[in-house]
C-alpha cells in the first residue's frame, strides 16, 4: 500500500512570539505535510506538486526528501516563486497566517505534468481544498481525482478552509462538494463543517450535511473539533472517540499529522474500505490518528513535529 498527496509545499516562517519578532523557515504545506506524516509512519508515500526554481523549492524538496517522501513526481517552473506563509502563535499555540499566494508555483500544476505512473503506483490519493482556489488548479486536482477512481484508488479529501487564499467566495461551496462527490474519505473541522452547512443546508440541522456528505458516496466523514470528542460517521454507523488531551506549543500541523496517521492506518490493510466498514477497527484507526496530531502539537515546524509509529508507542 502507498499514498501519494497531491497539492502544495510551502515555507512556514514561524514567529518565535518575542518583541521585535523574529521568524524561523521550517517546510510545510498541508498535503506536503500528510505525505511526511504518513513516510514517518513506515508506509510508502509520495508528494505530487509544482514548485518554482528558487531556494525555498530546494529547502523543500530536500526536507521531503530527508523525511522519507519520494519526490519524483514533483514538478518546477520559473513561472513564478514558491509559496511562502508566516506564522503567529498565540499563548495556546494557535495559529495566525499571512500567506504570500497567490501568485504561487504550485498554482500552476496541470493535468499534463502528472506522470501516468502516479495513478498506477500508489493506492490512496490525498488533496486538499487550497488545490482549488483557483480555477485551472481546481480542474487539474479533478483530473486527479477521476482518475484514481478510474484505477480504484482510495481517494481522501481534508478540506483545511483558507477562505484568505479564495479570490472570490462564489465557487467555494460548488468546488467543494465537487470534490466531497469523488473522496472515500472526507475529514473536516468542526468549524469547516458549520462553513459547509451554512451555505448549503442551513435551514435544516447540520445532519444534513454529514447526510448529504455520505450520499455523495462518501465512505466516512471524520469531523475534528480541538479538545472536543471527533465525530465519525458511516453509512452504517456513526459515533466519537475522545481525543488525546496535551499542552499544546505549536498546533500548525496537528490536523495532518492526524490525516497522516489515519491514512497510514488504512493503508496498513490489504482492504481499507473493509477497516471503515469495521466499527471497531475504524474506532482504532481514529484513536491512533489522534495520538498523532496530539504529539505534533507538542513540536514547533510541521515536517518536524510528525511522529514515527515508534514515538507513538512511547507516547502511550
């Protein structure tokens, strides 16, 4: 079993919280940090992506490199620079962003950079919603996504909202729900989720929403909410796992460590549609991705913060 993400890889400048402030590079990038969390879980993993020819590319390519990411289906232009995001942290470790993207190399990824390669070498496929910001990104993470169906590929969807990085407001939820349409796995914030049902079924109860989610064809919706118990939802079976209680530092990667590790669960299974099915094994698979993104927020950095499946062992 492999995972292959598609999407961005930026440069996360971190502030250290002191007057004047001082920021410190570290590699980030939701689905660029999902592939990191999943290689440092022991399962193959590969990131697919656009990146432009400058330093912070080479910083990037290397960090993913160095975690154990294959990065031969990465692409580079000199059409425009890398994607850079500074960082703020409050007393609780909570974020504040200030993106420089667009414009962003890895807005520029097109259907005809994919190698075929990609849909036949791996078995899950991992995006997120800032691949469609923009509209030829937006057709080109499509693509992507039928073709995995075409080759029975797992297909996951974290939405990670930026609503910042949106030029307009007018395609959010249309592209969203397009995407909701092809993924077996759709994972949200409790936040992102009162996005979606406001804009969509607002008039009825926000079970309307994880309704309609699961009529998609969506296999599982996982819905994460800080401290709060995460939701899960079948179309079988429904109910929550506590989440691991930690003193939080840094939370910027703790939602894709937690993707990572449940995606690294799944793929630990000859089946993983078979370990959502399975009340008791997908209760698991959620308990270990939570350990997970509770042991990043203990870390400063994204690719750094991952933990190794021996690290989870000892957190225990």
């Amino acid at each position: 079993m492999s995972v292959i993400c598609f999407g961005e890889a930026l440069v996360d400048f971190l502030s250290d919280g002191k007057k004047p402030e001082s920021f410190t590079k570290y590699a980030g990038g939701a689905p660029a940090n999902v592939a990191v969390a999943v290689a440092k879980q022991g399962i193959k993993a590969s990131f697919c992506g656009m990146f432009g020819e400058d330093m912070f590319a080479d910083f990037l390519l290397r960090e993913l490199s160095d975690h154990g990411v294959n990065t031969q289906y990465c692409r580079r232009t000199n059409k425009a620079k890398t994607a850079l995001a500074f960082i703020s942290l409050d007393k609780k470790g909570e974020r504040n962003f200030s993106f420089y993207r667009p414009p962003a190399a890895d807005l520029l990824f097109r259907t005809e950079d994919f190698d075929p390669e990609v849909f036949i070498n791996h078995t899950i496929l991992h995006v997120c919603s800032n691949s469609l910001t923009e509209t030829n990104i937006y057709k080109t993470t499509i693509y992507a996504l039928n073709q995995a169906k075409k080759y029975d590929i797992l297909c996951s969807f974290d939405m990670n909202l930026r609503l910042h990085l949106w030029p307009s407001q007018r395609y959010i939820i249309e592209r969203l729900w397009h995407v909701i349409a092809l993924s077996d796995i759709v994972k949200l914030s409790q936040e992102e989720l009162d996005f979606l049902h406001q804009h969509s079924h607002g008039e009825h109860g926000q079970d309307k929403t994880i309704s309609a989610i699961l009529a998609a064809n969506t296999q599982c919706v996982i819905v994460t909410d800080g401290e709060k118990p995460i939701q899960y939802y079948t179309s079988s079976n429904q109910g929550q796992v506590l989440p691991s209680h930690v003193t939080a530092i840094d939370t910027t990667a703790a939602g894709d460590a937690f993707v990572g590790g449940f995606l690294s669960q799944l793929a630990k299974h000859t089946s993983p549609l078979q370990v959502m099915a399975d009340e008791l094994t997908l209760v698991k698979a959620i308990s270990y991705a939570s350990k997970c993104g509770a042991h990043a927020v203990t870390i400063k950095g994204a690719f750094g913060s991952m933990p190794s499946a021996q690290q989870i062992d000892q957190d225990l």
